[in-house]
C-alpha cells in the first residue's frame, strides 16, 4: 500500500516536473519571440532614419548645386557683400582695428562676467531667469567670434596685431569697458529681478 502511495507521488512528481520544463520552454521560446521582434523593429527603425538622412542630404546637395548655379542668386551675393565692402575698404585702417578689437574684447569681458558671476548674484538675491542665461550666452558667442574675426582681419589688413602697444592698450580699453558694462548690467538684472519680487507678493 505504502509502495503504491510513494509511486503515486513520484509519478505526480515527475509529471509536474515535465509539464514545468514545457512551460518554462515556451516562455522561453516566446521571449525570444518577443526579443526578436523588438531587434527587427529598431534595425527597421534604424534603417528608415539612415535613408531619411541619406535622402535629405541628396536633396540639400542638390539645392546647393542649384543655387550656386543659379544668375539671381549669384547677383544677390554680390549686392549683398557689395556695401560690406564698401565698408570694409572705406575702414580699413589701424585705428579701425584699434576700435574693433576693444569693442570686442570689452563685449567679451562683459558678457562672460554677466553670465558667470552676474547670475550667480542675481540668484543670491532671489532672481533666476533663463532667458536671461540663453541670451547671454549668445552674446558671448558672437563676442568671441567678433573678437577672432577681428584679429584675423587686423592681421591680414593691418600692422596693428604687430604692434605690442596697439593690442595692449586696446585690450586694457575693452577691459575697462567690460567691466564698466558688467556692472552696470548686473545692476539692472538685480532691479529686474527686486521688480519681479515685488509683483509677485
């Protein structure tokens, strides 16, 4: 009677083990399925974005190509540069330089304190806005831009970068007037920001 009971369990046992790897089996399978068919959807995915890019560069090739060889195109150039270099001839002397790589260098000085410490006193005081933050930062942008295209055109046009007495003294200039601008920035942001305080309670 007792051999019979342990058979009947073992039976049980052995039945319920195989129906468990059958199980674990299929969601095996079905795992891998479901793995399979999410890797064929990214190379899907993958492979729609590489033509998009590939077909969007075609076409903005095919668009440079045509303007570059288009007449209205050509003529808007040249009326477009024709007053820069107007310009740029009329202004093409020492001084001019002097001027330039002050400005630049003070809009440099100015906005890279503004966006450093100006902020971080205008936060002191209650006040983040980051609009304000972005703004600068494309100011400071074009600042140093200003400032390489600056020295670039000095030096191909003009003896001033050979000059140590030029660049320094309009150097020590555009700091002075950074520093003058910083201030006087930082002293609006502050109200700016005293302003909005107070309309807010």
């Amino acid at each position: 009677m007792r051999q019979n009971v342990f058979g009947q369990m073992l039976a049980g046992v052995v039945a319920l083990s195989l129906v468990t790897g059958a199980a674990l089996a299929d969601n095996k399978t079905a795992m891998d399925r479901a793995a399979e068919g999410v890797s064929n959807a990214v190379t899907q995915v993958q492979e729609g974005a590489n033509k998009l890019a590939a077909d969007a560069q075609a076409k903005a090739a095919e668009t440079a190509k045509l303007i570059e060889e288009s007449q209205q195109a050509a003529r808007l150039r040249a009326g477009l540069l024709a007053p820069i270099y107007v310009v740029a001839d009329a202004l093409a002397f020492s001084w001019f330089y002097w001027i330039a790589f002050a400005l630049m260098f003070a809009g440099v000085v100015s906005w890279a304190l503004q966006l450093i410490l100006g902020k971080l006193v205008v936060a002191s005081a209650g006040g983040f806005d980051m609009g304000e933050i972005i703004s600068d930062s494309v100011v400071l942008a074009i600042s140093v831009v200003g400032l390489v295209l600056t020295t670039q055109a000095a030096a191909q046009n003009s003896n001033f970068t050979t000059s140590s007495v030029a660049v320094l003294s309009s150097a020590i200039v555009g700091l002075v007037a950074g520093l003058i601008l910083y201030y006087w920035g930082q002293r609006q942001e502050l109200e700016a920001a005293k302003a909005r305080s107070q309309a807010s309670k």
